[in-house]
C-alpha cells in the first residue's frame, strides 16, 4: 500500500521565518497532494492541495510544492506567525494515508 | 464545502461496553470515512462507510469492532464494540466534497476506563 513519510516530526521558527515541512510518498500514480492543519482540540482543516498536473500552488504564505519524479511534495509557510503553531499533516496521494505529522511553534 | 456534525462530542465509558458516534452531513456525499486519532498521532482510516453496502475495512480493522452504518448519503454510524483501554482516541468521520478533497468532521473524544 501507500507509504508517506512527513518530516521534520517537530519544527520551531521564529516569527517572520519561513517554514518547510516535506512528504515522501510511495505510489507513482498518486495525483493529489492535500495539506491540513491541526489546532490543539481542533479537527483537520484543508489549508492546500495540488494536482500533479502542476508543480508549485500558492496561497498568500503557503505554497506547495510538487516533485513527481523523485516522489516528494513541500508545504512552504512564509513570515510565520504565532497563529501557524499547529500540527501539520500531508496526505499521500489521494490514498487516504497521512503522514504522521509535524508540529510546528512559531515563537514571537 | 459540507458542514459536518458528530455525536457525541466526547464520552467516558466503561470497558466492555459500546458506544456508537454518529456523523451528519448537510449535503448528499458519496464517501464517507471513519478515522482514529489516538493521542498525539496522526490519522488512520479505519474503514469506508458504503451507501447501502458493507463498509470497506483496512487493515488492522474488522466489523466485528467496528461496526459501521450508512443509511443514505447524508449520515453514518460507528460503534466501538467490546471497549478497552485501548480503544481511547478520538474518532472522526470525513467527507469528500469534488473529487478528492475531505472535510472532516468536529470528532468525538473517546475514554475507555
């Protein structure tokens, strides 16, 4: 089956930082690459998604990017702020499988 | 996108018994999922809530556990059978809305005790 690999598990950042966080997946007819954001007691919540029909998404700070040949999609935040601190989870591939997410704290 | 409920929020129960979680949608969807959360971990897809057929496991997953309901488009149930401590995690159900995208629902918060 699908196998993600999310890394880093944990990342602190300044605020005004960027910040990455990267999936690797498995299954080379993956064609979907969705982003969500967790809030402490909070459910899921779909910040960005791409097709692999393109290579880069932008969404005001976030942006996401595609590499299919060597099978890894990137979440970009830039000028972090202390309302990004979240987890963050990749999905892999329009599989239903998640990585297993990355905490990030935004320090101000 | 859909607006998703569940009930309950959370629950406390005793070992051995069953609690059954309900999720409503206000909008016909054709998927509906069932994930676990445990505590500080990420999602895993327990099954596939299929309309008018038996719900698709994973897995690691079985009916006899985890029964699952669909009655129609908009609403499906998930029992946590035979509880153990084991079983405390939060419960979500999700939706997609166009081709791929899930909306999940608020969970409900699970103690075994």
């Amino acid at each position: 089956g699908e196998n993600v690999e999310q890394h880093p598990s944990t990342l602190s950042v300044q605020e005004g930082d960027s910040a990455v966080i990267k999936c690797t997946y498995s299954d080379s007819a993956s064609n979907y690459f969705p982003w969500y954001k967790q809030e402490l007691g909070k459910r899921p919540q779909l910040i960005i998604d791409i097709r692999s029909n393109v290579g880069e998404k932008k969404d005001q700070r976030i942006a996401v990017t595609l590499n299919k040949t060597a099978k890894h999609f990137s979440l970009h935040i830039t000028e972090t702020q202390p309302e990004d601190s979240a987890v963050y989870f990749c999905e892999g591939g329009n599989k239903l499988v998640f990585g297993a997410g990355t905490i990030l704290r935004v320090k101000s | 996108s859909a607006v998703i409920s569940q009930k309950p929020s959370r629950d406390i129960c005793q070992r051995g018994t069953s609690l059954t979680i309900q999720c409503q949608v206000d909008s016909q969807v054709t998927m509906m999922f069932w994930y676990r959360q445990q505590p500080g971990q990420s999602l895993t897809l327990i099954a596939t809530a299929n309309q008018g057929s038996e719900a698709t496991y994973e897995s690691g997953f079985v009916i006899d556990k985890f029964p699952i309901s669909r009655p129609n488009l908009t609403f499906s149930t998930l029992t946590v059978s035979n509880m153990s401590p084991e079983d405390s995690s939060i419960y979500l159900c999700s939706v997609t809305s166009g081709p791929d995208t899930q909306y999940f629902g608020p969970g409900t918060r699970l103690t075994v005790l």
